[in-house]
C-alpha cells in the first residue's frame, strides 16, 4: 500500500484529499484544461478516488429522486381558496 | 404515520435522474443545463402574466399560482422537513406576497427566482421561528484524509452500483429525506435547490442572496454529509 501512495503522489501532483476537493468543479466541467488532466491522470490510477467520484455522483442521484412532480389536488386546492379568500377580503 | 412518511408516500421516484447520472462514466457531467434552459423558457412564458399581475390581475395570480406552486411545495416541504401543515401556509405567505408586491419585482432576475426566494426565505423564518431544527456535527460522517493527503480508510468502496431501484425505496428516500433535514437550514436550501430542484449554482446565489462561490462550498459540503450517510446505510465507512 506504501509503494502505492508513493507512485500516485509521484505520477499525478495531487493528493486524494486534493482530489476530492476538486470533485464539484470537475463534475461542473469548470476545472481548466492543466487541473482536469491532473484529475484525470490521478484517476487513472488510484481506485479509491474513482470510487469516491463514482459514489458522491451517486449521491446526487439519489438526492434528484426525492423531486415531487405533482402535489396532492386537494393541498392545492386549499392552498388558493385561503389566498383567494384573503384577496377578496 | 410521520409527516415525513406521509409526504414520502406520495411523492413519485424520477424515472430519468434530474441530474447527470451517475454511474461507470467518470465524465464531468454537464449538469442542470436542461432544468435551466427549462426554467429560462417557463419564466419567459409568464412574462405577460407577470405584467398583468402588476395591475393586480387575480386570474393572472391564479395561472401563476398553477405553474409554480408544485415545484415551490415541494422547495417549502423539503427545507421543513417533510412538514405539509407549514408548508401549505408558506405557499399561502409566498402567492400573498407576491400579489401585494408584484410591482416590487424589477425583472433584474427571473420571476421564478423571485418567487424561490419568498418560498426559501418564508421556509426559513419559520424553522427559526419553531426552534424544531436539530443540526448534526458534519465531521463524522465527512471523508477524512491522512496527513499526506491520502483517504484515511482504504479501500474506499463502491456502493453506487447499488440498483437504481433501491433508491426508490421507502427506506432509503426516508433516510436520504432525514439526513437532508440535518443539514444547516441555508447548506439544505442549497442542496434542495440544486440536486432536488435543477437550479444552477448561479440562481440559488440569487435565491439565497450569496456568491457562486458561497453556494458551490455549501453544496459540495452538504453533498458529502449525504455521501457519508448513504455509505454508512449501505453498511460503508463514512470516510
């Protein structure tokens, strides 16, 4: 494992703690061309920061999946005859 | 049944991700660029109900009312806590608000923004108000690093293969709702406003009145509490 830390702060210039503060940026495609090939390159040979990537994506994934694309007829019903009655108060 | 159960019963798993999936590909994801160009369009469609609003239109209210109050409930129900009762009554204190200073609106950014932040800032006041938030230390469940910048526990694991399914699941949605509900009221609005709702990192600054940068930090917190959540649900170290 030593040999391994040892090789990727070698080959890629950034540190998994590095790496995961860049995370946001890079999923937002605003890290600049020098810093994504970092990113990338760093990737490349370390799994626990792809696994980290892969997880904090999934992680908004599943964060997208508690979107409501309706409310119940009845709350919006209620909601617009106390605003309706208000207005006409 | 809990109100958080409640609301859980009746809301619909997005088939399609609202966001850039995540899955084998490590590609940056071109995120939220389809929600803003929806939200752009949709705020160009009202721009004549909002004039008409300005001279008091009730009808005008009441189409607006139509085209937003789902997405704003939803906003109000989320940064509450799963709370329907308190959720209805900001709706009611946002469209109020909005009838009474629609003249107030300048269009220096979209009416939807406009109404996200009456809906945030009304959510708000009344978590402050209520006194019920119980926030939670971050830390324990953030990665953590050694001090030569390496992940402090190896191997990191991938549970994001994890079936699409599971994520519809009452439980996890429950867990994933609770665990939203235990960040910082303004971390919650950010990540609701944009991993719930679309919006880009520059509309929630608009919405919250902070800089890019202020929401991208936030963001990127909060998104990690809830990474750090899940891998301990999936039986995961946090770090």
């Amino acid at each position: 494992m030593a040999q391994r830390i040892t090789k990727t702060k070698h080959l890629t210039n950034k540190t998994c703690k590095q790496i995961a503060a860049l995370v946001l940026a890079y999923l937002n495609d605003e890290l600049s061309p020098r810093r994504k090939r970092d990113f990338q390159q760093h990737l490349k040979i370390c799994p626990d920061c792809v696994n980290f990537l892969k997880t904090y994506k999934k992680t908004i994934q599943a964060t997208g999946t508690l979107y409501a694309d309706d409310m119940p007829s009845k709350v919006r019903d209620n909601i617009w005859q106390f605003i309706r009655s208000k207005m006409r108060a | 049944m809990s109100a958080e159960n409640l609301f859980a019963s009746r809301i619909s798993f997005a088939e399609t991700p609202r966001v850039s999936p995540a899955g084998a590909s490590l590609a940056p994801m071109k995120n939220r660029a389809k929600a803003v160009a929806k939200n752009k369009k949709g705020s160009e469609s009202q721009t004549g109900l909002i004039e008409r609003l300005k001279a008091g239109d009730e009808a005008a209210l009441e189409s607006l009312f139509k085209l937003n109050s789902a997405k704003l409930y939803n906003v109000a129900l989320r940064i509450l806590g799963g709370d329907a009762s308190d959720a209805e009554e900001v709706l009611q204190d946002v469209f109020m608000t909005a009838f009474r200073k629609a003249r107030m609106f300048q269009g220096n950014s979209q009416f939807s923004t406009w109404l996200y932040r009456l809906t945030v800032n009304a959510a708000l006041g009344r978590m402050r108000r209520s006194k019920k938030h119980k926030e939670v230390e971050y830390e324990e469940f953030l990665p953590k690093f050694q001090k030569d910048g390496h992940h402090q526990v190896r191997p990191v694991v991938d549970w994001s293969d994890t079936p699409d399914e599971y994520y519809g699941l009452q439980e996890t949605r429950a867990l994933l709702a609770q665990a939203l509900n235990q960040l910082k009221p303004v971390d919650k609005s950010v990540v609701v406003l944009s991993d719930v709702e679309g919006l880009s990192d520059k509309q929630i600054a608009e919405t919250l009145n902070l800089t890019v940068s202020a929401v991208k930090t936030r963001l990127h917190r909060g998104r990690l509490f809830l990474r750090g959540k899940l891998a301990v649900h999936f039986g995961h170290s946090a770090a």
